[in-house]
C-alpha cells in the first residue's frame, strides 16, 4: 500500500506461483470484453480477513483475490487452479486451501468448501469451483504415525479405564453397605462414586464414538456427538462439586448441615449439562469432525462439535474447564494454608495430621483437575509429547482414583482414621479448643 499497486517483475526468478482460469468461466460471460482483475494482498498492510479463534498461519500473509467481470461466479465444473509456492514446509504444518466466507460466524471467516488441495514439496495446488479471496493456510497437523499412536493409546487406555472405573463403582458401593460410616463419609463416598460413575460414561462414550463415527448416519451421529459431550461436562461439573465439598468439609466443617445435600449436588452434576448440551444442540453444534494428517487426508472421524462451531468447544468446555481448574487450585491453595496453620499450632499426632490432610487434598486435586489441565498444553495438534501425556495420564485416571479410594478409605481398624473428614475435624476441633 505505501507504494500503491505495481506490475510484477518478469525478470524476477523467484516462484511466486500461478493462476489456472478455465475457459467455462470466459464462456459464461454475457458480453465480449470484460474486465479480470487479480489482487494480491499482503495482511500486514491490511485489517482484514481477520478470523476469530484461527489455529492457521496465512502463507507469507497473502492473499489472493481473483474477479471477472461484474458478478459472481461459482458452481465451476472445471475449477480454478491457483499454485502457492512456499518450499520445504516445517514439520508439523499441513497446507489447506481456503476462501474467505464472508457469512462464516459473526466477521466471517475461512472455509474450504468448494475447495481441494493438492500438497506438493515445494508448492501446493488448490483447485476451487468459484472466483473470490484466496489463500493458503499452514494448520498444525498430526503425522500419520503419531495420529495412529495415538489413537491406540487413547483407545486401550479408555478400555483399561472403564475396566477400573466398573472396579471402583463396586468398591465404593462395597464400603457404603459393607460398613457403618457416618452420614459425611457416606456423602464423600457418594460424591465419588458419581465422579467415577461420569468418567465411566465418558470413556464408554469415547469408544463408542471411535467405532461407529466413520459409518454413522447424520442423524446418529449428532446424538453420539451430543452424548459425548455430556459425559465430558458430567465430568468437568462433578470435579467443581469435588472441590466446592473439599472447601465446605474443611472450611464449615463445624455446624454444617444442608438438608438432601447429596441429592441436590446430584441434580446439579447431571442435570446442569444437559442445559448446555440442549442449547448447543438447538444451534445445531455437532455432527462428524475429521482428524486429517499432514498430507490433509482425513484418518479418524468422531462425532463430536463441528469445526464450524469451535466457538461452542472454546466456551462449553476450554472456557468452563478452565474456571474450575482455577476454582479447584484457589481451594487447594486453602487446604495447604490451613493445614500449615494446624502444623504450627499443634505438635507431635496433630502436626502429622495435618501434614496428612495436606496431603489428602494435593492427592485429590492431581487426580480431579491436573491431568485435564495437560490439555492446555497442547496448542494445536503439534506438540507430540504432551498430546502423549495428556492420552496416557487421562486415560490411566480410573486406576489412580481406585488406588487413591482404597488407600482413604478402606478401614484398616475400627475407626477410620484415614478418613479426610475425620482428620480435618479432630484438628479443628483441637485448634478451637485451644482458642
């Protein structure tokens, strides 16, 4: 722009690329001269074709944008072919060929209907059935082998997973009518019990989607893709009421008493998600989503929330897991506060215990809210090694919570001195008394 619009260099031996426009788009045309005007646009200069949320870098911030005549053309048998030279790509990058819909979403965005690309070394072909703003976009990818690594870790972890969470299920229900504990023991056993009973559901959910999502009818595949993303709000809702009762227990643990208290955290932990999952489903969210590689071949398809909601993804789940890991890590940051204060207050029995309750909580806290935060982490598509941690620790999640039950919880003497609830009163009933 600071130079305005210029002819380029013939003699300039850097590829910069071609243009291919069949001869149906100059037949359709309705007189014998017409105007064709190319523009190639460089987005530093500009304020346009900005997408909200895009994962994709522009290729050299260009833009090419392509008219003939006074209207429109689309529906092309013959397609446009444009080349974009770029050389060796980075690894992790895939190319994809898209256009500027001005109707996407709220500003517009990019799309790739009507569109294929054709990858190269060197360049990349895209062929498009209409005439409007081009460009290409470099996406980080999977590579085929990661992606298939993936994907059997995800699925044999989520088999194992279930496995244990059935495990834990019965043992909860083992303790809760094999024993005679208090009512906040059986409260805290209850709340596990469907915190371990959501992640369940979630990860039959995801072997379910795995299997049937390739073949599935749009009309199944939008329930699965809907269930799905209950499950994993089931889950993300149970791990704040995890927290919100860690706060209550060891904050108002004296004199508490909230009538039908499980209940009522039972009908917010299952039926919260199923407001969120009903609106996102009357805005018509979900369907098939294709996980591609890096040449843009599609190698698994779920039925889950489409790229053409990704808004839905980013507050649904990003947006609401985040608030509660942030809750869940300002409650732990109390728990070891407090528990510090009682080490200091008191010696000996007291001060283990206390340490003890410290402990208690961090153990708590990894297993409800730190492995999810992994996802974070994982920007894009192209961080490899946390995308294994992240599928291998959330999937070995059943494991480390019945571990962590059998430890707590199971009564090695009559008086369960391993209980959360038992420790955290004897110390504050210690602490008070000494006020």
């Amino acid at each position: 722009p600071p130079q305005g619009p210029r002819v380029m260099n013939m003699t300039d031996k850097r590829k910069t690329g071609n243009i291919h426009l069949p001869k149906e788009i100059f037949q359709s045309l309705s007189s014998l001269a017409a105007r064709l005007v190319v523009m190639v646009l460089n987005l530093r200069y500009f304020g346009m074709f900005k997408e909200v949320n895009q994962t994709g870098q522009v290729l050299d911030d260009m833009v090419v944008g392509i008219t003939v005549g006074e209207t429109g053309i689309s529906g092309l048998q013959d397609p446009v072919k444009l080349s974009f030279a770029h050389g060796q790509l980075p690894h992790g990058l895939t190319p994809q060929c898209v256009f500027w819909d001005a109707t996407k979403g709220l500003v517009g965005g990019w799309s790739s209907s009507g569109c294929t690309t054709q990858p190269g070394d060197e360049e990349t072909v895209c062929s498009c059935d209409h005439l409007t703003f081009f460009t290409l976009l470099l996406n980080p990818a999977l590579d085929e082998a990661t992606a298939q690594h993936l994907l059997a870790v995800a699925s044999a972890g989520c088999g194992v997973a279930t496995a244990f969470s059935i495990l834990t299920i019965a043992f909860c229900l083992f303790l809760r009518c094999g024993f005679r504990f208090e009512e906040s023991l059986r409260i805290n056993l209850g709340l596990h019990l469907n915190l371990v009973g959501s992640l369940f559901l979630l990860n039959l959910a995801f072997l379910l989607n795995s299997r049937l999502a390739a073949g599935s009818q749009p009309g199944t595949c939008k329930v699965l893709g809907a269930f799905t993303h209950y499950c994993l709000l089931c889950c993300f809702t149970w791990m704040a009421l995890e927290g919100c009762h860690l706060y209550l227990l060891f904050v108002k643990v004296l004199g508490t008493y909230i009538h039908h208290y499980l209940v009522k955290l039972c009908l917010l932990g299952w039926g919260f998600p199923v407001l969120v999952v009903g609106v996102a489903g009357l805005i018509g969210s979900y369907g098939k989503y294709s996980i591609q590689t890096l040449d843009h071949q599609p190698i698994a398809y779920l039925c889950w929330i489409t790229s053409k909601h990704l808004l839905v993804h980013y507050i649904t789940n990003c947006g609401y897991f985040g608030l509660i890991f942030l809750f869940n890590m300002a409650v732990f940051a109390v728990v070891i506060h407090k528990s510090c204060y009682l080490q200091g207050t008191g010696a000996g029995q007291q001060g283990r215990k206390a340490w003890k309750v410290a402990l208690v909580a961090a153990g708590l806290f990894c297993l409800l809210g730190a492995t999810w935060a992994l996802a974070f982490l994982t920007h894009g598509t192209s961080s490899g090694p946390m995308l294994y941690l992240f599928t291998i620790l959330n999937s070995l999640q059943g494991i480390f919570i019945l571990i962590w039950l059998v430890v707590l919880y199971y009564p090695k003497t009559k008086e369960t001195t391993g209980s959360l609830s038992n420790i955290i009163r004897h110390d504050k009933a210690t602490t008070v008394s000494q006020g």
